[in-house]
C-alpha cells in the first residue's frame, strides 16, 4: 500500500506544431497533497480544448503517456505522472441556464463553483467535506458526500466532453456514447481527458447542522435509525475511547432565514481545535506515543455541542490543514455496524496509537459502473494516518475487514487492490474495461497505478 516507485523514461512525447500548450511545456518536480505520491515529469498546462487534442495526439503517435491531474488531492497514485501531466488549470469556464444545469470546465475547483453557484441561486445537491478538487478531478475519483437518500457527485452528471486519445472530441450524454457516458461519470482519468461537465444543480438551500457527542455502542445499535434521522449523517469515532462525533445536517429552505455560527465560534472550532490543537496533538503523538490515547480522549472531548444554519456548501464543507493519509472502504449498508464493530474489536487487540478518529458516512445506490455505490446502498469507513507515517497494520486490517463484506476501495484514497479482486467487487468491470479498451487501446493515459487496478491496455 506504499507509494509505487516507476522508472521515468527519457524520452519526451513529440512537439506539435501550433500547440500552444506545447510551447509551454517545461520539466518539473510533482507531489500530491499528503506528499506520498512524488513524481519528475514534463508538464503541460491546458488553456484550450485544442491544447488537449494536441497533447494527446502526440502521445497517441509517439508512445507516450499522458496523465491529466487536477488539484492533486488524491492519496492513491491514480494521478502519478510518469512521462507528462496535462494540467487543465486553464479549462475553468461556468455557465448555468435557467433551469439549474451548469456547465464547468473540468478544471474549475469546487470552491469555485460552489460560490458561483450560491450567487446565482442554486447549489450541488450533495458535496463531499472538501472542496479544493477541481471538477473533473472529483468525479474521476468518485467524490461523494453522505445522505442515505443521495448519490455522490456523479449521480449529479448530465453530459460530458471528453477527448479520446485518438484526438476526438466526444459530447457525451444518456442519448449520445451513452456507454462512454456511463462509464465516464467516474473514469479514473482512463477514458480520455474531461474537458467540460453539465451538473444538475438545484435551488439554493440552507443546512440546519446539530452536531455533538455521541457513543459508538449507541451508534452500532441505533446504527439505521440514527444515519436516517436528519437529511445528512455523518460520524466520527475517535479510537481508544468509544466517543464519536455526530454530525446531523437537514435541508431547509433560505425562506427561514440563515443563523450562521457567529465568527469567534467558527474561528475557535474550525481553525483552533479542529486544526492548530489538533496538529499539536498530531505532533505530541508522533513524537511520544503513549501520549496518544490520552490525546485521544482530549479530541473527543475538544469540539462540544453547537446549532447553526447556513447556505448548503458552506455546511457540507469543511477545513482540512492537517495533513494525513487515508483509506476508505465502501461497505454494504446492512454491514456497516458489523465492519465498525470488528475493527474496534482489532484495534483493542493491538498495541496501537492511532491519533486521528474513524469516519462513517452513507451514499445512496447508483447506477455507475465503477463507483462504490454501484447497484448498492453504502456505508464508508475511512481511517486515517498522520501525512510521512506508515499506515501499516491499521490500513490492512480495515481492507482484510471490509473485504469479508465485498467492499470496495475509494478511487482516490489507499488500498492494496488489483484488477482481478476489483473485478469480483464490481459487477460492471468489464463493462467498463470494453470501453477504456476501445477509446484507449495503447494505453496512453495509463500509469503504472492504473496498469494494477485496471490491468494494463490490451495494445501495451
């Protein structure tokens, strides 16, 4: 489950004549935001849709391999360049019609579109709890949020524009390539290059968030009560202790009125104790680890109760300045409070120190090939390690764990899976094996990442 270590070749992909993009390439150094993925690879930054076709045709003629890349928050090395990252830093347009599509460039962050959105009157109906990914990159990887009755970003996906390899400008909807559609709502970067997406947003809406201690054995027993009881359930369980957070968020409307925490109150919580105090303890745990259950009980203690009502994203959303490495499991729903169980139960039997708390979200069944909620409704287990730590042990028994219920890796995020035991977890593997195979026969925007995940293209 450590960071792949590829050879990087020589040679460069070819020069194209009149490719801006091109002109502008240069070598440099790359790391993704924990820092465990790290790579030296020419880099192109993409001002246009001509720019992409370029590049890739190049590659396509040459042998080589490009890796589109977004804001680099993935921890897996689904992004890890190994001859030269298109970076779609240029591609960042929005446009929204009346009737709440919008359409964005593939390299817009959603904090962007976010704010965007909220000025003209509409909101994404569901968000993950961190917003510095671009678009295209969110999707590729199956960004979700939670809500047992809501999909992750995907399930929001209209239509998209997509290059192939080959150099073709696919607009890809339900009626038009609707197989490339399917697939490529969550597509690992492994279709073709996103240029562009139509999300279905909605009217704007506030979140009322009550959020405060919990039990873990409470929350195991209660377990489908409790993640159905508000709009939008989350958890976090903070091990070495049996204290959770919950976090219980309904939608209402703006008519109502927003009753946002007053700024001393966000800036306390959000920025003091869920980040400065929360490094500290961090820092002292690493540096003294028998400190660590003790600070565990602290953190669990720290963030106490609070009510508030603001626009949706600014609720969904939260800060993350601690670095840290993650693994998340997609599970059954029904299996979610036997997995919680279980790996408490490991966890107690080890001789471990594990600083940062368990979440545990819900996402609704959807009909994509390859994401974690497809054909099922889910629960997510995701643990966490400090950033330039080893996971070890922790990470392994959450994947021996979930695997006994058929659970399947996030996308973005560490696991130590290949593509014969995916294609057992994923029904529609194949279905989406025969699309990547055709748009991208050689291989070009594979790496060595997705050469394991995927198995390699049939023509490489």
């Amino acid at each position: 489950m450590g960071r792949l270590t590829c050879a990087l070749p020589a040679r460069q992909s070819a020069r194209v004549p009149g490719s801006a993009a091109v002109e502008r390439a240069e070598r440099a150094r790359w790391r993704n935001w924990a820092g465990n993925e790290r790579a030296e690879a020419r880099v192109v930054h993409a001002r246009s849709v001509e720019d992409v076709v370029a590049e890739l045709s190049a590659a396509a003629a040459s042998g080589g391999r490009v890796r589109p890349i977004g804001s680099s928050h993935s921890f897996s090395a689904i992004g890890r360049p190994e001859q030269t990252q298109l970076v779609l830093d240029g591609l960042t347009g929005i446009t929204v019609t009346g009737d709440g599509l919008v359409t964005v460039g593939a390299g817009t962050p959603l904090y962007r579109l976010n704010a965007e959105l909220c000025r003209a009157g509409w909101a994404l109906t569901n968000l993950g709890d961190v917003d510095r990914q671009t678009v295209a990159g969110a999707l590729a990887t199956g960004t979700h949020g939670t809500g047992a009755a809501f999909g992750g970003l995907a399930t929001q996906v209209r239509a998209l524009e997509l290059v192939t390899p080959a150099g073709e400008v696919l607009r890809c909807t339900p009626e038009e390539h609707p197989d490339v559609y399917a697939a490529a709502r969550v597509g690992l970067g492994a279709l073709g290059v996103v240029t562009a997406v139509t999300l279905q947003a909605e009217p704007a809406f506030a979140l009322h968030a009550v959020e405060g201690p919990g039990r873990l054995d409470e929350a195991l027993e209660r377990f489908e009560e409790l993640m159905t009881s508000t709009d939008h359930v989350e958890f976090y369980w903070f091990p070495h202790t049996d204290a959770t957070l919950l976090k219980c968020h309904t939608r209402v409307g703006l008519d109502g009125g927003l009753d946002p925490l007053p700024r001393w109150k966000a800036v306390w919580d959000d920025e003091v104790l869920a980040n400065a105090a929360f490094a500290g303890v961090v820092a002292a745990g690493r540096r003294v680890p028998a400190l660590v259950p003790p600070l565990a009980r602290f953190s669990a203690r720290a963030l106490g109760p609070r009510t508030w009502t603001d626009h949706s994203h600014r609720v969904f959303v939260s800060r993350r300045r601690v670095r840290f490495l993650e693994m998340e499991y997609a599970v059954p729903r029904g299996e979610a409070p036997a997995v919680l169980a279980e790996l408490r139960r490991v966890h107690a039997a080890g001789d471990w120190r594990t600083a940062f708390p368990v979440e545990v979200r819900l996402a609704a069944a959807d009909d994509v090939p390859l994401s974690t909620a497809g054909g099922r409704d889910t629960a997510y287990v995701a643990a966490h390690v400090p950033a330039g730590t080893d996971p070890g042990p922790w990470f392994c028994a959450l994947e021996s764990i979930a695997a006994a219920v058929g659970g399947r890796p996030h996308w973005g995020k560490l696991h130590g899976l290949d593509a014969g035991a995916l294609r057992e977890r994923y029904p529609r593997f194949d279905e989406f094996l025969a699309v990547r195979d055709r748009l991208d026969p050689t291989g070009v925007l594979a790496n060595a990442h997705l050469d394991r995940v995927l198995g390699p293209a049939p023509g490489r």
